[in-house]
C-alpha cells in the first residue's frame, strides 16, 4: 500500500496541487497525468 496526504505543489506563483492526497492498494495499478 501507498498513501500520500497532504502533498502540495507551486511553481513560480502557480500553484499546481493544494493539499492532495492519494493512497494506492496492493494489486492496484495507478497513473498520474
């Protein structure tokens, strides 16, 4: 298992990801765009 909480991303001014969070099961298969 994975588990990510609270993940947050700027570039510049931009902010791209506030306060995210993701978890992924054993077996699952995951992708991010």
């Amino acid at each position: 298992m994975l588990s990510v909480e609270a993940v947050s991303k700027t570039f510049g001014g931009v902010q791209a990801l506030r306060n995210a969070s993701l978890t992924c099961e054993a077996g699952e298969i995951l992708g991010l765009i």
